[in-house]
C-alpha cells in the first residue's frame, strides 16, 4: 500500500497474478517485485532466498543480530556484517554471478570489515549447510577483484577444486565481449554444483520441479481484476 502510494507499481509479469496465484508466486520466489517509472526497481523481500535455497537464519533471528549504521547523517538499521557477508554470497550465486556488481558487493564488504568473525562465518555456513556457496562468493571477490581474505580461508578455498571449476567458468563468461546468459539448463547444472549435500540438492531439484510446472498457471492471461486488486 505504501509503495503504490509513492507510485510503484508490480512488474508486468506479475501484473496478473491475484488470490492463490500471487500467494503460490510469493511463497516460492519469497519476493514480490515492484517499479516506478520503469527507473526504480524494488523487490520486497518475504525471505532472503527463494524456497529452493537451504538457509537457517530466519528475519527474526537476523534482526535481532543486526545494528545500525549512519548513511548521509541517517541510522539505519543493516545486518551484522557476518550475516551480510553470506547474504551476498547467496545473492550473487541465485544469480549466477553474471554482472561484476555481485562480485564488487562482496569484495567492498570484506574491504571494509577487516575485523570479520571468520570462525563465526564458517561456523554458520557449515550449520546452513552452504559453504560452497559462500566459498564461491569469496573465491570470486578475492580472484576478480583482490578483496583480501585471511590466509587460512584463501587456503582453504584454494583446495576446494569443484568451487575454482565453477569460478573458472563464470569468469571466462564474464570477460567475454558479449555475456552469454546460461539457458535453463545450464543454470539448473550450475545451481546443482553449488549445494553441498544431497539434502540441498533435493531441495534445489524440488524447487526447480515446482517453478517450471508453475509456468502455465502463472502465466495465464491477465485479470481483468488487476486494477482493483493492485489498488
């Protein structure tokens, strides 16, 4: 409400989505995306990752671990820094590391917070079940950009051979002159090869079952209803 307030509007292609299907689109993206003027782009958040991804921490348990932090004179609240570290390895892997922004994201955090809790950090992706995510993620802000990284962890990754294979391939993508976009398979392949057991891996499977059989049903014709639903 307050979003169309200020002017923003669902994206088009989920414009149409109403009552059960919205609420099914909701619960296995975790997000709702919004636009205004077709310049601001703005996805309101259920959860941090889709339903297809393993992650332990709940918004409940993040907030109450977050602090605040002063931007242009303003506190505001932000995640504690070993939560975003992991947050944005996450972010970065949904979207298969294709725009450096990602990488840059990471490696800016790990500038900036030189005092990282790494056994906390490990502790909590071994727990979520997610260290090759969030290896990649440090992997390619350290290889990419030379975002410093403790001795111990750069060792560590460096031994992990399925986690340098899958930087080696984005990074080729990355630096060609036009950026091939992997097709649905080749994106179902590499989501596969960054979980860490066969549990994640089922889930992601799963996951992926339910958002192509969902195809026809979310993409039915638009409702004539949709000006009154959005307002």
């Amino acid at each position: 409400t307050l979003l169309a307030a200020d002017g923003y509007r669902p994206f088009t292609k989920v414009q149409h989505l109403n009552g059960l299907r919205k609420a099914f689109y909701i619960h296995l993206s975790r997000q709702y995306p919004f636009s205004r003027n077709g310049l601001y782009n703005l996805d309101v958040h259920t959860g941090h990752m889709p339903f297809g991804y393993h992650t332990e921490a709940g918004f409940d348990e993040l907030f109450q671990r977050s602090g605040e932090i002063s931007i242009a004179g303003t506190a505001v609240r932000s995640f504690e820094p070993e939560d975003l570290l992991q947050i944005l390895c996450f972010h970065g892997v949904k979207n298969r590391w294709e725009a450096l922004k990602h990488a840059c994201d990471v490696a800016e955090l790990l500038r900036a917070e030189p005092g990282l809790n790494w056994d906390r950090i490990q502790d909590r992706a071994r727990s979520a079940r997610c260290e090759r995510i969030l290896h990649l993620g440090l992997h390619v802000a350290h290889d990419w950009l030379g975002a410093p990284l403790p001795h111990e962890v750069a060792q560590k990754i460096s031994r992990s051979g399925r986690v340098a294979s899958l930087a080696a391939r984005l990074k080729d993508n990355l630096t060609r002159s036009h950026l091939e976009l992997l097709d649905n398979r080749a994106r179902f392949h590499f989501h596969m090869a960054t979980q860490d057991t066969l549990s994640t891996k089922a889930r992601y499977l799963f996951y992926s079952f339910l958002r192509k059989a969902s195809r026809q049903v979310l993409q039915a014709p638009p409702s004539p209803s949709y000006a009154v639903d959005a307002a």
